[in-house]
C-alpha cells in the first residue's frame, strides 16, 4: 500500500530488483493493482516493461473493498446472509423461545 502512484512504481521497480537478485521473476500476467478512490482515474503500473491490470473489487478477510470506497457491495452481501441464516431456521426464530435459547441452538 502506498500514498501515491508514483511511490507505488518505485515500489513495484525495488521488489523487481530485489526479486532479481535472488534468481526470480515476478509474473506481470498475475500482479494486479488497485486504486482505491472516491475519484476514478486509471493508474497504469509496469514490471519490467510489462503493464499491470487493474482491479476495481477485491475480498480481504470476508471483506470486498471497491475502488470507489463504496461499502453498498459490502452492505448488500451481508444483508443477504443474514437474510438467508434468518430463512434457514426461520421455524425457530419464529417459535415463541426465550431468546438464550435461540442463541444457544444458533
């Protein structure tokens, strides 16, 4: 991660360099970037002359981060799966139970 397209460069041209000099290659095909902005501009990155492609989603942990900073993706997909965990056991829920209960058996 870095501030700036330009250090993320020098980034990408040191652990090419350091990369190197351990006898290894990084494979431009599979090294993506991500531009992480309100505003979207499309930042080009190279290794070794070869252009990077660009990601606008990628999921961390159970989490989707989006180029645009957005979290609708992110809210909508946990609706979802609460939505479908509420319908999975939707005669308990439903059932008058003393609410421990329900958390116990969930």
């Amino acid at each position: 991660m870095t501030e700036t397209p330009e250090s993320l460069q020098q980034m990408l041209d040191g652990i090419t360099e350091s990369c190197k000099t351990y006898g290894m290659k990084i494979n431009a095909k599979k090294t993506k970037t991500m531009h992480i902005r309100k505003e979207k501009k499309k930042v080009s990155k190279l290794i070794e002359g070869s252009p990077l492609g660009q990601k606008t989603k990628y999921q961390y942990l159970r989490h989707i981060l989006t180029e645009d900073v957005s979290m609708e993706k992110e809210i909508d997909i946990r609706t979802e799966k609460a939505r479908a965990k509420f319908w999975k056991h939707k005669e308990l829920l439903r059932r008058n139970i003393n609410i421990d209960t329900k958390k116990s058996i969930l």
